[in-house]
C-alpha cells in the first residue's frame, strides 16, 4: 500500500508494507539453487521467525490503532486498517511461495540423502526406537487436554504449535463412533522439533516432533479402547505489547517484570492451521481463540513454527552449508603492548564478524586490570547468554573501578534476560542505570577514563558476542579529546535528560541528530544547484521517516546522487525519481552497521553509529552518530558501501512494490569479496612484519 503526498518528489511506502518486502527478499535467498541447502532451511526458519515477531509487534500496534474508538483521529485508524489489509494479502501470497520453498527444499535435502519422514514411513526399527522415545522421555509430557473443558485457548503460550485431536471411539453395537477432540501442546522446548531416527536406506532419517506425538496417540490416550485417531497442527500468534505499571511503590526493575507476565494476557492476532483440518474442528478452535475480523487467519501445511527450520539437524554434513569464515584477528590488536596506548596513537576499528569480537574484550579486560584506568562506562541493549562483557565489566568492578553500566531493560524480548544481569552487575558493585524514561537507550557506548588519555567506543550493534558472530557491525575506537568528552556528555545526558547538552561533533538523538542529518541532506542540494559535488552514499537498516524521505527526494530531483545499501524498511520508491537507488542485500551475515558519507563539496564527511532513519531512531531513543576522521577507517566504510552497491549476488533491487530483483551486472558477491580483502590484508600486514 502506498500513500501519495502531495508536498513530496516521490511516493511513499508504509513503514509495515516495506516490511513485508524486506522478509521476501529473505524467502527468496532460500529459493536460490546457488545457496547450500541446509542454508537455504535457515533462511525458511529466518522469514518464519521475522514473521512471528512483525505479528506480535507491529500489527499488534496496526491493531489497537484501528479498534480504538478514542483519541486516535479517524484518519489515522482508516490509515491502519488499508495497512493492516495490505499485510493480509501480501502475507497470503508469500505464505504460498514458502510453502512451495519448503517442500522444493525439502526434495532437495532428499537428493543429498537427508530425508524427513512422516508416522506412516518408518520401519520397524524405527517404530521401536520412536516407542522408546515416549516411554523414556514423552510420557508425563504430552498431556491432552479435552477441548470440551476449555474456555479459552488464548490464555495458553503463543510461542508454540499445538495439535488439534480428533478422536473416534468405536464401541460394540454402534454404527458410528463417538468423537472427541482434545488438544496437545508440543513439547518441542523440552525435547526438540527434530528426532534423528536409526538411519535406512544409505539415508540419514529425520522426523518432526509433531509427527512422532502423531505415531504415538495410541500410547497418550492408552485405555481409551477401539480408536482411531487425526491430528492437526495449528498455532497463534498474540499482542506482545507489555502493560507497564506506573504504581510509584513500584521499581523500574519489578515494572518491566510484571509487564513481561502481562504478555501472556496478550490477544491472539493470527491463526495458521492445517488446510486438511475439518471444517468443525476449525470452528472449535477459532470460537475458543476469540479472533475477529482484523486479525489474521492463514491456511497452511502440515507444521507450523518453521521458525525451527533455523536448527535443522545438519546430520555431520557441513559440505551442505557455506565454507566457514574464521574471524580474522587484527594484527595490531594481537599485540603483547598496550591496547589502550596503540588506540591512542590512531583510531582503531573493528568490523565484525569479519573480524575477531575477542579484540573488543581484550580492550575491556586490560581495562580492567590496569592500574592507570580509573572509571568505564558502557551502554548494553542485548547481551548474551554468558556475556564476556559483563564478566570482564564485574571483574574491573572487583578490582577497584568505579563501572557504570546503562541497561536498557525494554530491549524487546531481551527484558527478562536484561533484569538477570543488570542484579548481578549490582551485587558486584556495579552501579547500573536504568536509562532514560520514555526514551530506549540504544547508543552502543564504552568510555574509559584514564591517567594515560581517556578512550571511547563507539558502535554500530550490540556489544553481544553472539550477535557479532552473525551481524556485519562496526566498532570505531578512539582518544580523539573531542570525541571522547562527548561520549562522557551522552552518558551526563542520560543521567539528566532534561538538563540541555549541545554536541558539536557527535549526533545525539533526540537532542539534535534529526535536524543535523536534515542539514547535511540539504547542505548536498544546495551544493548540486551551485554546481559542486554533490552525492550521499549510505549503509542503513531502515528508512522511513516521512521527513527524512522527503528531503532525500528534493535533493534527488536536484541533482544529488543518492545510493543506498539496506538491509530492511525502505519507505522510499527510488525507480519513481532520477538520481536515486536503494539495494537490499540478505547473505550469510545479517548486514546491521549504519554508515553516511556526504560529498560535502569535495571534501566526504563521514558517520558511523546506531541510529536508523526513523521516528523511533531519530525522536524516541538515545542513539549516538560519530563522526569518522581517522583516513583508514574513512576508506574502508567506502569500500563497504561500494562492495554492497556492486553486489549482484545477493543485491536486490527495492524498487517499493516487493519484487526484489537480482541487480544485472558482473558476478560479485559483497560479503564474500570483503573478507577475502580483510585476510588479504591480514595476511600481508603479517608478512611484511616477519
């Protein structure tokens, strides 16, 4: 759905329609022959999580919009429902195209002598160890319950597949059995979606979890007499939005875990079900989940949550998914010398999962011990199960240091393990801050105060070693006085937000980023009508600020060459105006850092940081951009913009209505051309070394 502005250049494409796009492009790399299968099922895992998670949050807000009958202008309640309609059938057209792709997938798996069997294709080796299975680990877990006894289905957990039971009891002297329908949750927490099976055939023999509960009724409804069973998948999605208690007698901490409870009371939004469930049992199912007319009910296949395809057995197989890339470990941060004092000599950089993580928690560990650092503080938003960052942080704590941590405990999904650490950072005498009412805290920030010169980093993505092993981020270290006294400001800044902070060289949200890109977009349109050079080159998430897109419109119709590298949300249609190209790239790595290069009149300006272009990035959280000085680091964000430009492999057009093609051009695959560049150099640097 788009929605034409009469003030702008170009059109404009609804934040939640452009998401759609973005998902199919992920679809569409596990459609590639070219990809390794057991790739191809993560991407279907991929596109099936985003999807879960874009029910939960975002048209769950789309809505409450639409059903509220207060203090939402009609205009915009009208606006929400043709979005919510235009999700629906775009979401009733990819779900046809995955389907497809599973099962294509599947066959191709099959080729290479992995197969998924279904309860009625095993042998009787495979039969016994299935009957093991259940007495040694299902029994006692997969516990129906009669549909008849309960009242509503919503109440149950959403993150989960449930099958619907139909059964029929024959008894002596009856022409036609009795039928009862219950249901079973899946333990698939408990004990996995997938079951490896004794291996037939020169086959390696996989079944879904779903399907061997489906062998094993006889044995979960023992007693029961003459039966005869059907079981059909279903599952739902609910609102995600959290309740948060204002009550004052309340802390922060204890607010968000109450609202992370209320997200069990959430509605149910979508339904996906097996096509082949009759009719009867469906109406069951739906009366019992409340749905209305704006939610979303979908036909399916056999299973749901394909979200699991994402841990697929790989069955010792590894020739059947990309060649693995070792994190290359920078020369210069492998040194036995001081970290601190080489960051000190010239910015340093790290762009992972190109490069090694482990450098990031060798600057934090020998902050920790040296005796000339005083003081760190970090902003966290994710962080990992067993977080070497905070580790290293509560070892500096121990030995002395005063450590400030900035938590942010609304990190979507993340609350519950947030709240874990940000307890166990103040038993180890971590003074933790709760960032900043009504504002996320999103900056990824680490200054450390020393007698040698004091350090800042500045990121593009989580200081998560698990995220930096899938996410393409940059990390920019430096000592540079003027950059690092405003990195201490930002951090002031949080502790005081109504407390008025000018920045000159760093762009703060929502201080004043918005209004100072705004400039700089301008500042190139000024510069095309006077003749000069005028270009923006960008890597970035999301774009969707209506403002923002405006202004990049005007300078496209100016004169300014616009090209950008994204990764998702893209309200801009830029085949609809001269001078523009956006390119989506989905590969191994999930492309996450957010770079900005203005020509500036001949002399680039360029920015890294985490802020995206939209109203959440640029008004409603504390997001940091730095500018870059440091002539290096300068050349290689232009590289990597230029390499995701060129990418023909794995870059699609966005062109604002979903179709997505493969850019036309000489074979060149971005991520795999940049980390042979990062060993080439790695390799060299050690060479000329020895």
């Amino acid at each position: 759905m788009e929605t034409k502005k009469s003030s702008r250049v170009g059109r404009y494409v609804e934040r939640d329609v452009s998401w759609m796009y973005f998902n199919r492009r992920i679809l569409q790399e596990a459609e590639k022959d070219s990809v390794p299968v057991l790739e191809r099922m993560s991407f279907l895992g991929i596109y099936s999580n985003n999807l879960d998670e874009f029910f939960r949050v975002r048209v769950a807000s789309l809505n409450r919009i639409a059903d509220s009958k207060e203090r939402i202008p009609k205009a915009e309640r009208t606006r929400a429902k043709k979005t919510i309609k235009e999700i629906n059938h775009l979401n009733a057209v990819y779900n046809k195209e995955f389907e497809h792709a599973v099962g294509v997938v599947t066959a191709e798996l099959e080729k290479h002598g992995i197969r998924l069997l279904h309860e009625t294709d095993l042998n009787e080796e495979q039969k016994l160890f299935i009957r093991r299975l259940y007495l040694d680990r299902l029994n006692g877990i997969t516990n129906p319950v009669w549909l008849s006894e309960i009242k509503e289905i919503g109440d149950a957990y959403d993150d989960s597949i449930y099958l619907a039971v139909r059964r029929s009891q024959w008894h002596d002297g009856k022409k036609s059995p009795a039928v009862t329908y219950a249901l079973i949750k899946i333990p698939d927490r408990e004990v996995g979606r997938f079951v490896v099976l004794p291996p037939s055939g020169g086959y390696n023999d996989i079944m879904y979890l779903d399907d061997v509960i489906r062998f094993c009724l006889p044995l979960i409804f023992i007693g029961g007499g003459k039966c005869t069973y059907e079981a059909y998948s279903f599952k739902f999605t609910k609102d995600a939005e959290m309740d948060i208690d204002n009550d004052l007698n309340y802390g922060v901490v204890q607010k968000v875990a109450k609202g992370v409870k209320s997200r069990k009371r959430g509605e149910p939004i979508r339904v996906i079900y097996d096509e082949r469930m009759p009719k009867e049992l469906l109406r069951k199912i739906m009366s019992k989940l409340n749905v209305d007319q704006l939610d979303t009910i979908v036909s399916g296949g056999r299973y749901q949550n394909h979200k699991d395809l994402m841990a697929f057995p790989g069955c010792g197989r590894p020739g059947l998914r990309y060649p693995a890339w070792t994190p290359i470990v920078k020369p210069e941060m492998e040194t036995e010398n001081s970290i601190l004092d080489t960051i000190r000599q010239k910015d340093r950089f790290l762009h992972v999962p190109y490069h090694s993580f482990n450098s990031f928690i060798r600057v934090l560990r020998e902050a920790a011990l040296s005796p000339d650092v005083k003081e760190i503080r970090a902003t966290l938003y994710r962080l990992a199960k067993d977080s070497k960052v905070v580790n290293t942080l509560i070892c500096a704590a121990r030995n002395g240091k005063k450590v400030t941590v900035v938590i942010e405990l609304l990190a979507r999904f993340d609350e519950e393990s947030n709240i874990k650490w940000s307890k166990r950072m103040q038993e180890a005498g971590i003074e933790v801050v709760f960032g900043v009412e009504g504002l996320k805290v999103h900056s990824k920030l680490v200054y450390i105060g020393c007698k040698g010169g004091d350090i800042a980093c500045i990121g593009t993505g989580n200081f998560h070693e698990g995220n930096a092993k899938v996410y393409t981020d940059y990390m920019m270290m430096t000592a540079r006085p003027s950059l690092v006294r405003e990195v201490k400001k930002v951090f002031e800044f949080i502790r005081k937000p109504f407390k008025p902070v000018r920045f000159r060289e760093l762009l703060v949200s929502p201080n004043d980023m918005k209004p100072r890109i705004l400039r700089l977009i301008d500042n190139e349109t000024k510069n095309a009508k006077a003749g000069a050079e005028a270009w923006i080159r960008m890597k970035i998430n999301h774009i969707t600020d209506e403002d923002v897109a405006a202004r990049l419109y005007e300078a496209a119709a100016a004169g300014v060459r616009i090209d950008i590298v994204l990764r998702g949300n893209c309200s801009l249609v830029p085949p609809s105006v001269p001078n523009m190209r956006a390119v989506g790239i989905i590969d191994r790595y999930l492309e996450h850092s957010r770079i900005l290069i203005f020509a500036n009149g001949g002399e680039p300006r360029y920015f890294l940081g985490s802020a995206d272009w939209m109203p959440r990035n640029l008004v409603n959280r504390v997001e940091v951009l730095t500018p870059v000085y440091d002539e290096d680091l300068q050349r290689d964000l232009a590289r990597t913009v230029d390499y995701g430009l060129r990418d023909t492999a794995n870059g699609r057009v966005v062109d604002g209505c979903g179709r997505n093609e493969l850019q036309q051009g000489e074979p060149f695959r971005s991520q795999e051309s940049l980390y042979m560049e990062y060993l080439r150099e790695s390799q060299e640097y050690n060479n000329t070394r020895n």
